[in-house]
C-alpha cells in the first residue's frame, strides 16, 4: 500500500519533469533556430549565449549580447542581458527584463539608452503563429544619449500595445518628467526659462495599421512588416503652466513619410507669447506681426486664450497654410 501511495505521488512529479524537460528542449530548438544568425523580413537577429533554467516552477530564458539589424532602414539594436520569464501557473504571459545599456545606431546617427529598469509584460495567444496579444512596458530612470552626449532624460515611460482587430493595434503611452534640455540649441537654451525645458507629463494614444496581422510575422521570412495608418492620434501635455493637446490621422507612405491633418490646441497661450517675447526668443522687428497672427488664430478658437492651429503634413513637411514649418521624421518598415 505504501508502494502504491509513493508510486502515486512520484508519478505527477515524473510527469511534469517530462513536460519542463519537452518545454525546455523546445525553447531551446528555437532559440537555435531563429535567433542565431535568422534573418526575417530582412531583420538579422544574432545572440551570443543563452540558458533555459528554473525547474520545476518556471521556464526562464536568458539571452546574452542579442543583436538585431536591419538594412532598410538601417537601424541595429544591441542588448548586454534579456531575462524572459514563463510561470507555469500562468503559461499564457511571458514577463522580460532587459535592464542595462541598450546600444541603436540608425540612419542619422548611434545612440545609446540607458535604463535602471526595462519590464515587458506580453499576453500570448496560443493558437497564432507568433502567440502576441497585449503586451506592456515599464521603464525608469532613462537616459537617451546620441553620439555626442546630447540626448533627453526621463523618470519614467509606461506603455501598453494591444491588439484590437486583424492588423490594427492600440498603444497607449505615458512619460513622466521628460528633460530635453540637452538637445535645445545652446543659444536658445540660454534664453528659455527652465519650466520650459521639461515635460512633468505626457499621455498620447493611437491606433496603429499595419499591411498584415502579427501573427504571421514568422510564418513567413519573406513577407514584409510595414506601418501604414496612425489613427485616432491623440496627445496631451502641458508647457509651463500652457495645457497644449494635438490631434490628427495620418497615413504613411513607401518612404514612411507622414501624411494628414494634425490638431495643435494650446491654451494659454498669451502666457507663452509673453515668455517668448520677454526672453527674445521672437525677433524685435516681427513682434508686432507675430503678435496680429496670434490674435486672429484665437479668435478661431472656442476662448479667446486657445489656439487651435490646424498643420498638414504632406511631402515630407509640416505644413501651415502656404508656411513649410519644418520637416515630417518617419519610418514604415519594422
């Protein structure tokens, strides 16, 4: 009877040793198979060493010195660590942390991003061929630097990116106290007062179009992965104490140029038209003509102290009326 009882209680535990063991190899095989020299879509991914561990209550994976690059548009990314983490309580999530300095170099230029802390939380499906449902990310204490050590710091980046329809995604981002005033002109930086070089918040959201769902992302190495709507664009922040919201729907070309309307709403605004004039950051001889413009935009407007500018961005400019305000960043291609 006691022989029975122990052969009872052992068998559950040789089970799921059989089961972790098949996980692990598993795990492994694809390690080997997609991420040791496999290029997909044009993206070469490349790590050095890995391990499968955490017997018998989790599968955990770490990836050391992981590289991936790609050729158009050139951007490689390079990771020292990447932990991921499976609890077999909860197979369907996969929890990653991959803290440290993360090395991206692109068309314009290297950068280096440094962060205390990188948490990625992602919901798997299990029945699609790349099992992605709603992921999440938490950073903290980040820093951004570009080759000559200009960049931008912020406290905290909290982001969610989930799946709301065949090739049609929603991401959700929060920034908490951004400093950018390492990458101001020096002698802009000089005249604008310290409340205006840093961001406390920003929230934005958006609706992402992609030309194929992600679940066939590795189903075939030969398909291609591209941007090509940002819907239902949405941000809100605030410049000193000048709430400023913008708006807009925009479509992306082969060249990942932007395309559409884009909504600037800015309150306040006679308190940032003063600052600005206070600080000569607007030229003596175009005050008045700056200040006449100003006034005819707000009287556009639901208030007399909102500005509601309505730009374009077509051709590679953001556009404003007749007036090329500057130029529109953008790539399609992941």
């Amino acid at each position: 009877m006691k022989r029975l009882l122990f052969i009872v209680l052992l068998l559950p535990l040789l089970v799921w040793g059989v089961l972790w063991v098949f996980a692990s190899t598993a795990v492994s095989q694809a390690i080997e198979s997609n991420l040791k020299g496999r290029s997909f879509d044009g993206v070469a991914v490349n790590v050095n060493e890995y391990t499968v561990s955490g017997f018998p209550t989790s599968l955990n994976v770490t990836l050391t010195n992981l590289e991936a690059v790609t050729k158009d548009p050139i951007l490689s990314w390079q990771v020292p660590i990447i932990r991921a983490n499976f609890d077999v309580f909860n197979p369907t999530q996969v929890k990653l942390a991959a803290p440290g300095e993360h090395n991206i170099r692109t068309a314009i230029g290297d950068a280096i991003l440094n962060a205390d802390v990188v948490d990625v939380t992602a919901r798997l499906i299990l029945e699609n061929a790349l099992p992605l449902g709603d992921v999440s990310v938490d950073l903290k204490s980040v820093e951004l630097r570009s080759a000559d050590e200009s960049g931008i710091d912020l406290e905290r980046l909290t982001g969610t990116f989930r799946r709301i329809e065949s090739a049609k995604y929603g991401l959700d981002v929060f920034v908490d106290n951004l400093l950018f005033a390492d990458v101001l002109d020096p002698d802009f930086k000089d005249k604008l007062p310290a409340m205006y070089q840093s961001i406390e918040n920003l929230n934005a959201q958006a609706v992402l179009g992609l030309d194929r769902d992600l679940n066939r992302f590795l189903l075939d190495e030969t398909a291609s992965l591209r941007l090509t709507t940002i819907t239902d664009f949405k941000a809100l922040t605030k410049l000193g104490e000048s709430p400023l919201i913008l708006a807009g729907d925009f479509e992306l070309d082969e060249q990942g140029l932007l395309t559409g309307p884009l909504t600037v709403r800015v309150e306040n605004w006679r308190q940032l038209h003063q600052v600005a004039i206070e600080n000569g950051l607007i030229p003596q001889d175009i005050q008045g003509f700056v200040s006449d413009v100003l006034n005819q935009w707000s009287q556009m407007a639901d208030e007399e102290d909102i500005i509601e500018l309505p730009l374009q961005l077509k051709s590679g400019y953001i556009v404003l009326g007749m007036l090329r305000l500057g130029f529109v960043p953008g790539y399609s291609k992941i």
